[in-house]
C-alpha cells in the first residue's frame, strides 16, 4: 500500500510533530510547508485575517496556509506526516559522511577536488614534491578554479596535502625543452602563468587560502589575490626570486607593496626575506594563524559556519571589491609575465636551476 493511501493516525501525526523538532534545519521552504500543514490538519482552512504587506514573516505564513484551500484535515495530517518522514531519512544519510574517496571530482591527476557543506576545496597532491607546482598542475587549477567557479558552491578553498603548502613552480618545468627551443617554451610558459594569474584576479567567489604549511615562489605571491588567508603556525613564506634569477609574480610587485608597504614588501620580493606565519599576519598576508596542532579542526568550523552565509551576497561584496582593480590588475600580471619570460632566458636563472637540479643548492 503507497503512503498516501495510508491514514495517519493520531499517535502517527504526534510522533511526527516529536520528530520535527530533531531535525536539521530544512530551510525556510520547508518549515513554510510544515507550517500550512499543521495550520490546516488542526484547524483547517485559513481562517485569519491576511497580514499586513510589512509583516513578511506572518504573510508568507498565511500565504502557505491559505494556499492549501479546502483540503481536508486527515490528508493535511497524512501529508505532514509524509514530508518529516522524507526529512527524517535524507537528514539520515547525509548526516553520514561519505568517505573523500567517494567524494573526489574525477578527472584531476595532480590535485583532489572535492565539494561538500557548499564549498569546493582545491587540494595540491604531489606531497612528496612538497607540491611543486608542474604544467599539468597549473592547467588542473585553472581547470578547478574554473568549474568551482560555476558550481553551486559558496566558497573556494586552495590547500596542499601533506607537510607544505607548496614549494612553488616545480623547477623540472625548465628542463622539458621542445624542439622550436627555449624562447619558445618561454613564451608559452609566460602565457600559461599570464593565464593562470588571471584565473586568481577573475575568481568570482570568496577565495580562501589554508597554507597547512610551508609556501614557497607563486603560492606565496597569489596570496596577495586571495580573500582570506589562514596559516598554520607551521607555516613559513618565502618568495627568493633574485636567487632564482627571476622577478616577481602573481601581481605581488603591486598587491604586496599595497599590503605591507613597500619596504617589507622590497625585503621579501627582491632581498627573499623568508617571513614566519606570525610576521607575514603582522605585515597583513595572512588573515589569521593557528596553532599546527588545531589547525585543520579550527580553520574547517571556522570556514563551515562562512559558508552558510548567502552565497550571493558574499559574491556581489566580493566583486564589488575586486572590479575596482580588475583591469589594473591585469595589466600587472601582462607585465610582470613579460618581464619573467626574458629573466627565464637569462643565465642567472639557468645557473639557480640547474644547482637545484644538480643539488648543489637548496633555498
Ligand atoms: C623556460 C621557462 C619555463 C618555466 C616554466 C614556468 C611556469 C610558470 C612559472 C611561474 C613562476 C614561479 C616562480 C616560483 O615559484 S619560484 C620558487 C621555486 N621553488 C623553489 O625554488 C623551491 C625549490 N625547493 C627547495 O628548495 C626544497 O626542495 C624545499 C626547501 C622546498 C624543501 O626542502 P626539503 O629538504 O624539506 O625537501 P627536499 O628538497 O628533499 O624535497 C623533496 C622532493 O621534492 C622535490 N622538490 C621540492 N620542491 C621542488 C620544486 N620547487 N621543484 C622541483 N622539485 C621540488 C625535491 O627535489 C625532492 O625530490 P626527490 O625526493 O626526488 O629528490
């Protein structure tokens, strides 16, 4: 026999009222429905006066409840009934927690992307590389910032796996030569780091950054495009680009210097000053820092309870804040990728890679 041919019963509609109240927050649709099928399983039709059009709350009420008409008492009672009984066993399985196997996006080899509780986290997974960034990750990145973009999460989240955050642009992207030469793998790598950086300036959503750990070259300068940054206190930053025979990137020559002023943003980008956690949040790269041992446990309530919030609201005052400086934005990062595309031809940056290579240096 199907439900709704059932009669609820009194004891049925009483263990239901009992239930309701256990139950997650269905959202404000839901309560509406439950609302105007209480109304009418105990008293009926609508039979109150329509509320004024400035008493929102109690005229979406009635609305519900006088929607529903003449139907009759028992069906009201039989309908309520059904609708926790649904409630009650999808809050059942989704109080469940899939294993993040089963929650992985397909289709990403060097990153797991997962979505849940309305946000899309972005994870480096190369952690016996400490995250180095290779071609094929920045193209999973774009890739991921891309569709997170588009799906109905609230918010974004780019962290590694494994001790560090990242260690940066993964140097063996050098040694990959094609045969039209270096020139030509440097104007195509200066076309990807344009097209990636841009991915970071156009990301219409709230941006968080979770360095678990260590964060060298890239991942530290595109902090300075990220909404919020939580750091462990494990963390360090480390941007050595003039060891590197290279120049910065990420838009950092602007959004640093604009963060911590220019004098602490010079020591970092040209001298390579290495900052702790707790330095780079005095200076205002980071949002936040907490201790390694709570860390994930903190910044995941923290970033949960945000992500609650209205989606739309949170993305309308991010791009207000964000299209002032769109346009300038990306005229830096055209530059700074110019400048980088010459510096890699340089024989500075050839001999700082081939002694990391070779293991004649470490930073
Ligand atoms: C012709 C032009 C082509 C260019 C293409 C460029 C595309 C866009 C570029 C955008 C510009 C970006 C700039 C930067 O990000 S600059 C910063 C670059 N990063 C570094 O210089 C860091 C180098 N790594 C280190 O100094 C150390 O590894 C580190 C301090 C990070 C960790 O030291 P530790 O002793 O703890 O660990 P190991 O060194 O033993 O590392 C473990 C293994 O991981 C490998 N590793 C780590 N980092 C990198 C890296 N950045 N690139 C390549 N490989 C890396 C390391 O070699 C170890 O591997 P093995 O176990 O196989 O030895």
């Amino acid at each position: 026999m199907s439900k709704t041919a059932m009669r609820a019963s009194q004891k049925d509609f009483e263990s239901a009222l009992s239930q309701v109240k256990r139950l997650k927050d269905p959202g404000n649709e839901v309560k509406l429905k439950l609302y105007a099928l209480y109304k009418q399983a105990t008293e009926g039709p609508c039979n109150t006066p329509k509320p004024g059009v400035f008493d929102l709350i109690n005229k979406a009420k009635w609305d519900a409840w006088n929607a529903l008409g003449s139907l009759p008492k028992e069906t009201a009672r039989q309908n309520y009934v059904d609708l926790v009984s649904g409630l009650s066993s999808s809050s059942d399985s989704s109080s469940q927690v899939k294993p993040e196997a089963d929650r992985k996006q397909p289709g990403y080899e060097t990153l797991v992307v997962t979505s849940e509780d309305s946000i899309t986290k972005i994870m480096m997974n190369r952690p016996a590389k400490k995250n180095a960034i290779t071609i094929q990750m920045y193209n999973e990145i774009m890739l991921a910032l891309k569709a997170a973009s588009k799906d109905d999460s609230a918010i974004t989240v780019l962290t590694g796996n494994g001790d560090y955050y990242s260690s940066g642009n993964d140097l063996s992207n050098f040694t990959d030569i094609p045969p039209e030469g270096i020139e030509e793998k440097a104007k195509s790598s200066a076309i990807l780091l344009r097209d990636f950086v841009d991915c970071f300036i156009d990301f219409p959503k709230p941006l968080i950054a979770v360095v678990n750990g260590p964060a060298v070259g890239i991942s530290v300068t595109i902090l300075g495009l990220f909404d919020t940054v939580y750091a462990s206190s494990r963390a360090t930053f480390h941007t050595p680009f003039s060891h590197l025979g290279q120049s910065p990137e990420g838009c950092s020559s602007y959004t640093f210097p604009k963060i911590m002023g220019p004098a602490k943003a010079a020591e970092m980008l040209i001298f390579g000053k290495k900052l702790t956690a707790a330095e780079a949040c005095a200076q205002g790269l980071v949002t936040e820092v907490f201790p390694d041992s709570t860390f994930q446990k903190e910044v995941w309530t923290r970033l949960k309870a945000y992500s609650k919030l209205p989606p739309n609201a949170m993305r309308i005052s991010k791009q207000v804040i964000r299209n002032r400086e769109k346009e300038k934005l990306r005229a830096i990062n055209a530059e700074e990728s110019r400048a980088l595309q010459e510096r890699w031809l340089s024989d500075e940056c050839t001999n700082a890679v081939m002694n990391f290579l070779t293991r004649k240096a470490k930073l």
